[in-house]
C-alpha cells in the first residue's frame, strides 16, 4: 500500500484542513493516460477510491493508480520557485 513520508503527510494535511474543507476532504491521485498521475485536492473520495490514511493525512487513490502505486512512497516538497512538488519513490 502507498505510504507518505513525513514532508508529505504534513503538506496532505496542510492541503486538506482548511477551516472549510469538510472532514472527508483528502489528496486524491488518479491515473491520467498523458502525465501519468493527477494530483488535486478533493472535498470526498470517489467511488471505488481507496483510502489511505497516515498521521492524519488521507489520500485518495483511484483503481489504477492504487495498483501502480502499490509498493511506492509519496514525497512532497516545495521547489526553489515556491511550487509544490511530489515524487514517488520505491518503498525500501
């Protein structure tokens, strides 16, 4: 199952608890045919999503990205330019 490291479960968290958002709301990853993964902020999952829940942060995964994401470790970070940035990485 994908795991988060500690940069990224504080931004999935940082993302996600804004005063508004409902309590259901997480990072959804789905498989997108042309970038591979999209990435974005959603109030609930869909259906069918897997849900991944690590130190407070939730994500969502669709099927697909469920099984290609599998044995993977989601970081997180913010570039030099001030833009967020994920990788993926094999779990060691």
């Amino acid at each position: 199952m994908l795991t988060l490291t500690e940069n990224a479960t504080a931004i999935v968290k940082e993302l996600t608890t804004a005063p508004d958002a409902p309590e259901t709301a997480g990072l959804r990853i789905s498989s997108a045919p042309e970038t591979g993964f999209a990435v974005a902020a959603t109030p609930q999952p869909e259906p069918g999503d897997l849900v991944v829940e690590q130190d407070g942060a939730t994500v969502y995964l669709d099927q697909p990205a469920a099984e290609q994401l599998d044995a993977m470790v989601l970081d997180a970070g913010v570039d030099e330019t001030g833009s967020l940035q994920f990788g993926l990485m094999a779990q060691g």
